[in-house]
C-alpha cells in the first residue's frame, strides 16, 4: 500500500523542498545563528525560492547547527 504524499517525508507537504535541498543551501553558514541571518545567508547564495519561503516560515529562534534547522523546517507548513 502506497504512502500518502505528506507522510513521505516527516508529513511534509508535496510542494515543499526535499530536507536534504535545504542541507545543501546552508552548506558554509556560522552557527549559532538566527532564522533571519540564515534567509539572508541562503539569499545571497542564490537559493531557489521554495527553500527560502520554507526558512522564512520557521520559528524566530536561534540555531545551533543546520541539523537544528533541518529538525524546525521538517515541521513547516
């Protein structure tokens, strides 16, 4: 029996970029850091739009590492 499409990636939505993009796009960012400084690191890398609308709708919060990101993007609607 098949998956549901949202339950495919930690009940991601469809439309939403695979984690692993995400992973990639904050490739050489500082940490600690917040999620405005994380948008503005993945802007000026020339990061595609899905990946930044799901950073931009994470929780204002600082990050310790991009698995800390990766956990908070995971849950992203």
């Amino acid at each position: 029996m098949a998956q549901h499409p949202a339950r495919s990636q930690n009940h991601r939505h469809p439309d939403q970029p695979p984690l692993e993009e995400i992973t990639r796009a904050l490739e050489g960012a500082a940490f600690p850091t917040t999620r405005d400084k994380l948008v503005e690191f993945a802007q000026r890398k020339g990061v595609d739009g899905e990946v930044l609308a799901v950073l931009k709708r994470m929780g204002d919060r600082n990050f310790d590492s991009v698995s800390a990101v990766v956990r908070e993007a995971s849950n992203v609607e």
